[in-house]
C-alpha cells in the first residue's frame, strides 16, 4: 500500500509561464493543483499542450511567470539559484526519456552522480547507489558501462539515480518514449512498485493508455488543466480566500492510494496553506537547511575531468601546442643555463689568471712584431709564474693527404710551441701523447681539437700521417678543447727543433726550446694579481713600442660569452609564445565545441541541482586541466631535451625555477583565458534549453 499519509509535496497555485514578448507565449495557464506524498500522478496530453513546461516548471528547471510552486512547502520561486539548486538535488529526482547517461562512467558511478551535488560524502553515494541499484533489479549490472545495457535496463539506471537521494518527488518525462512495448511495460510495472514503495512520482505522457493504467491523471490541453481523475471522482475541493470552485482558481488537494491488484481509494483533502496570491506574507524556508551542496576538491576534480576522460584523443591532441610550446620555453631557459653553467665551470677549471701576449699593428699600419726577448724578461716580472709561447708559420698548411688540392687547407695553420704549451694552459691531451724532447726533434705533430676533427681524424694509432709543409708527419696526438686559446685548437702544433729542420723556421736563439719572433706568448700569474700583471706586460715584452703589443685575459672573453649565451632566448621565447598563443587557440575552439556537444550533459547536471557557478567551475576546470597536463608534459620534455643535451656536452644540468613554474604558469593562464567564455556560457545556458537541444 502506497501514500498512507497526508503530507502534501507539490502545491502549485495559478501557475503561468509566459514565453517570448512579441508576441508572448503562454505556455502555462493559472495551472493549480497539488500532490502528496505516496502520489502517483500522470499529467497527459497532447503534444504543445504545456506538459514538458509544467514538468520543468515543477523540477524549478524554469522559474514561473507568475503563481506559486512549492516543494515540500518551500516557494521555489523566491529562492536564489543556490539554494534552488540544493532544493533541486535533495528534494527533487529526474527520469528524462533520453536516458542521459554517461557513457564513460559505470553504472554505479552514473547513479552515485545522482547525490553529487546533496553535499553526500562519496562513500555514502555509492552505498546509496548499490541500495537504488537493488531495488530497480541492476545489481549484478552496476560494474557494466552503460553502452552494454539494453534501453530497458538503461532507463532502470536512470531511475535508480533519480531514487538515490530519496527525493519528496520523482518527475519522469516519457520515460517510456524511447522503449518497445515490452520494456515499457515492465519501466510502468517498475514505477508502480516504486510508488507502492512509498515514492512520490508524477510521469508525463502523451500516451492516453498508459495515464488510464495510473491512479490519477491529470489532463492538459493548451497550458491548462481540463482534468483530474481525483474531482471526477467526487473529492472535494477546499477553495482559497473563497474561490470559485473551478479547475485553475484554487488549490485542489487530491489523494488516492491503491493496493496492488485493487481499485483506486480515494483519500481525505488536506487544507492548503497560505499563499502569496492571498495577500498574506510567507516566510520562505531554506531549503534541508543552509549548508550542503558544495563539491569536494576531489569531486570537482573529477567532474572537471569529464570532458576530457570521454575523448581522451581530442584532449591529447588539444594539449599538444600547450605541450610544445612549453616545452620551448623550458627547452631554450634550460639549455641556456645549462651551457652559461658549463662554460663558467670551464672558466673555473682553467683558472682566470691566464694572460695573453700577441703582436699588434705598426705605427705604419703594417704587423709589428714581439722582440725575440719577450717571454725571458716577462718570466722576470713579480707574481709571473709561468711563461710559454708559440711561433706561427704563415706559409705552412695541414692536409689529410698529399692528394688534397693546395687551396684546401680548411683554415688550418702550423705553429711551432714550446713543451710545457700544455701547463701553462691548463689544458690536457685527450688521445695519445704531448710532444717531448725527443719528438720535439722530428717530424711529429700534436692537433688541436678542431683540426682533428676537421682532418677527420677520431683516434690515434701508429704510423698515423698528415701532408705537413710537403712532406709527412707522424701524429702523436690529439688535445682536448683548449677554450683559452681558441687558436691552438685549430693549428697542428710542432716542435721548435722540428720547424728549423723540417719546415724552414729560422731561430734567431740557440736551444731546442728557444725561438724568435714569437707569435703569442702566455702569461699565467699568480691568483688576484693578474690586473697588476697586465698593466705591465706591454712595456715589459717591447719596452721600445709597448703600442704595439696586445694584452688580453681570456676568461673575460669568456665570461662576456657566457653572459651573451642567453642573447638569442629572446627569438626562440617568442616561437615558444607563438606555439603557446596558438595552443591557446585550440583549446578555446574545442571547448566551445564542447560545450556545444555536451549541452544534455550541462542540462543533466543542472537537474541533479548543480548551480551556475559549479558549471562554470566544471567548464573552467576542464579547461585548466587540458593546458596544465600539457604545460606539465611540456615541462617534462623540455627538462629532458636540456638534461640529454647538456650531458653529451658535459655540462651541469640547470632548469631554472623560472623555467618550469614559467610554464606551469602560462598553461594555467592560458586555460583560464581560453575557458573562460565557454564557462560562462555553459553556465548561463537554461537547463530546458539543454535538454530539450540534447
């Protein structure tokens, strides 16, 4: 037995909806009448006749023009949309004849989604939802995704999350619309026992046969009321400020029950109370009491991650500009500072107390030249602690072969140099040997880097040769990269004693390791001296024409270079920004498609009493989400561009803060701005709209 108790859930009295202004469109015409609690209630009629209005007018989808509707006696139509929407969530269930499911998530899920928006613990939604399931037959369904089921069972579903909450009233628009006869029936068997239960549900038809197997129809025909079983059947009608008496003009309480397998029993009317269209002042109610209803961080998480789970392949592709555009920032910030890092640890490895000594111009213009007796009076100086030099031969060229053509010397040159070249600067030789005393005597080279590599020359073996000055040189090395003595690292480097009998250099000294001119002479000083040093090594190396000697300190050239690294960041920031300003783009234009694509979803939400705000939030979270998981992939590739690429150059791996929080936040940026007006959009659409559009 249902309804054995009098506690009326649904009043509405003089009820109109007016559409449009010119012309206006009344869609609801002064409808009144009233439900109680245990009720099932069919409100048929033809199509056009004002059901689906009534029916959104009454789940407070659409507020009314003008009249009363109270829910469990609370004036929906003086709530704010919050409290609407809580009202909405905890008092009110939907089966709608399309099903609305989502297909991504498992029935169990979909009738949780029913308590989403109660404020309901999850925990406590899913046993809710295992109870609901139960109770329309699905259990052994509720791990199925909803692709799997039948219509039958997908309109259980759809009752079931309409159940789970327990509202004072279940509003099921055709919920046999989309379903044969055989599964209608058992849908119409299912609400009957539901109703015998003790639920309350009013069901919208246009289907005469299936209103006549109710208890109670009420008829509709042009947004009024021409019918109600219950004053056909003689129940009395209790007037208000004494009305008249007719269909539209007063509440009319009508309540039957029925025992299955018996007539229809008519119940006792209850005395309506007070209204606004009385006069009298009614204090409104909030709605199961003011707080509830805000989503849990983890809930709108989830929700905001909707979009993205059910096209995940969309998504990827949406964040892919987010992620390369980032991924440059990163990239380039990176690898800037990575090679700035290596370079200053270089400095640091060879010292900053290296001084170089060369020849300038002439007073003529003409190339002057440094005294034979330069390096021997600079090793006399206070704080000098090493002196070498090297001697360069201006007609003598490197070859590969002796096949090579004369004019393909590649740039390279040949310098005579003294043994300890390789202390005084800090440098090492990276395969095979350093020349010594004895090979310093014959014909036998030592390449810097960048002449063995131009030569081609990646190892050392014996009787390895290069064309040297017309003849053969045995290679007996290979140094690693000399950074304070670019020159060397493109010149094969040969003993003094092997230039006088080999290549024809004149020594105007005697000694294995004495020569003159000298080319270049290098300086290292004792550390913190090296300004003190260099203020005199001009007038110290030509004291006739100091003019025309060049002093300079490496490191500063290499410090200057380091703090230039950075000087084309700027370009490749902006192909960075653009790629970000396009990915922009993309994931503005895919979530208003969205949007548009999911327009049932954002009316759904809004009927399991979602607000405004909680869909703009959703909207805006999906779109935040899609540009920071691809800001943060993008970071992650770019930190790994920078960490492959500054370790095979040997260099510390360096991303700036700035880098990757730069990233992050521009994705996060970006996904505001780009899902900004979607948002709002999807927020301001009307459910009916939505749903009727689905």
């Amino acid at each position: 037995m249902s309804g054995m108790g009098g506690e009326t859930v649904l009043e509405l009295d003089g009820t109109t909806k007016v559409y449009g202004e010119q012309p206006p469109i009344a869609a609801l015409q002064g409808v009144s009448f009233s439900v109680r609690r245990g009720e099932l209630v069919a409100i048929v009629g033809p199509s056009g006749s004002g059901k689906s209005t009534l029916l959104h007018v009454i789940g407070t989808l659409e507020r009314p023009s003008s009249g009363v509707v109270r829910i469990g006696g609370v004036d929906a139509a003086r709530l704010s949309d919050g409290d609407l929407s809580l009202l909405r969530a905890r008092e009110i269930g939907f089966v709608f004849q399309q099903f609305f499911l989502a297909e991504h998530a498992t029935v169990r899920e979909n009738v949780a989604d029913g308590l989403l928006y109660a404020g309901v613990p999850a925990a406590e939604r899913f046993r809710r939802a295992d109870e609901a399931l139960e109770r329309v037959g699905l259990s052994d369904r509720a791990s199925f995704k909803p692709t799997k089921l039948s219509g039958g069972q997908r309109q259980r579903v759809a009752i079931a999350r309409a159940l789970v909450g327990r509202p004072s009233i279940v509003l099921a628009d055709e919920p046999t619309g989309n379903l044969d006869s055989t599964n209608g029936t058992s849908i119409v068997a299912l609400l009957r026992e539901l109703n015998t239960g003790g639920a309350t549900i009013i069901m919208i038809t246009h289907d005469a046969a299936l209103a006549d197997q109710l208890p109670r129809q009420v008829r509709m025909l042009d947004g009024q009321v021409v019918s109600d079983t219950c004053l056909d059947q003689g129940v009395s009608v209790a007037p208000i400020d004494g009305g008249g008496g007719e269909v539209g003009g007063a509440v009319r309480d009508c309540f039957t029950f029925s025992v299955r397998g018996e007539p229809p029993v008519r119940g006792e009317p209850v005395e309506p109370r007070p209204s606004t269209s009385s006069g009298r002042t009614e204090k409104v109610k909030p709605p199961l009491g003011a707080s509830g209803g805000g989503l849990r961080l983890k809930d709108a998480l989830r929700v905001a991650s909707v979009g993205l789970r059910a096209r995940p392949l969309r998504a990827a592709l949406s964040a892919l500009g987010i992620a390369i555009g980032t991924a440059a920032i990163v990239g380039v910030l990176g690898l800037s500072s990575s090679s700035q890092a290596g370079l200053l640890a270089e400095i640091d490895r060879l010292g900053t107390n290296l001084l170089t000594i060369e020849a300038g111009r002439s007073f003529t213009g003409g190339e002057a030249q440094l005294p034979r007796e330069a390096p021997a009076r600079i090793t006399h100086l206070a704080n000098v602690q090493l002196v070498t030099h090297t001697a360069l031969m201006k007609d003598e060229k490197v070859y590969r072969s002796s096949m090579i053509p004369v004019g393909n010397s590649g740039g390279l040159q040949v310098q005579a140099t003294s043994l300890n070249l390789l202390t005084v600067l800090n440098t090492r030789v990276a395969r095979g040997s350093w020349l010594n005393e004895g090979t310093a005597t014959e014909p036998v080279a030592v390449l810097g880097s960048a002449a063995a590599e131009r030569l081609g020359i990646g190892r050392v073996y014996p009787d390895q040769r290069i064309w040297l000055g017309d003849q053969w040189f045995n290679v007996a090395g290979v140094l690693e990269t000399s950074p304070l003595a670019p020159a060397i690292e493109n010149s094969a480097l040969v003993g003094y004693p092997a230039a006088q009998k080999y290549l024809g250099y004149v020594s105007l000294v005697r000694g294995a390791d004495q020569a003159g001119p000298p080319s270049s002479i290098y300086v290292r000083t004792a550390t913190g001296h090296e300004a003190a040093v260099q203020s005199l090594l001009a007038r110290t190396a030509n004291p006739e024409a100091p003019n025309e000697v060049n002093v300079s300190q490496p490191s500063d050239v290499l410090t200057a270079r380091a703090a230039a690294a950075g000087a084309f960041d700027s370009l490749f920031l902006g192909l960075g920004m653009v790629s970000l300003i396009v990915g922009a783009v993309g994931v503005a234009n895919i979530m208003i498609i969205s949007v548009l694509e999911r327009r049932s979803e954002i009316g759904l939400r809004r009927a399991l009493g979602a607000t405004q705000g909680q869909i703009r939030t959703q909207f805006l979270g999906e779109s935040m989400l899609l540009t920071v998981s691809g800001g943060g992939v993008g970071v992650l590739v770019g930190a790994a561009a920078t960490a492959v690429y500054a370790s095979s150059k040997s260099w510390a791996v360096v991303i700036p803060a700035e880098a990757w929080a730069g990233g992050i936040a521009s994705a996060i940026l970006i996904g505001a701005f780009a899902g900004l007006v979607p948002a709002v959009r999807a927020s301001r659409m009307p459910p009916t709209v939505a749903l009727r559009t689905a």
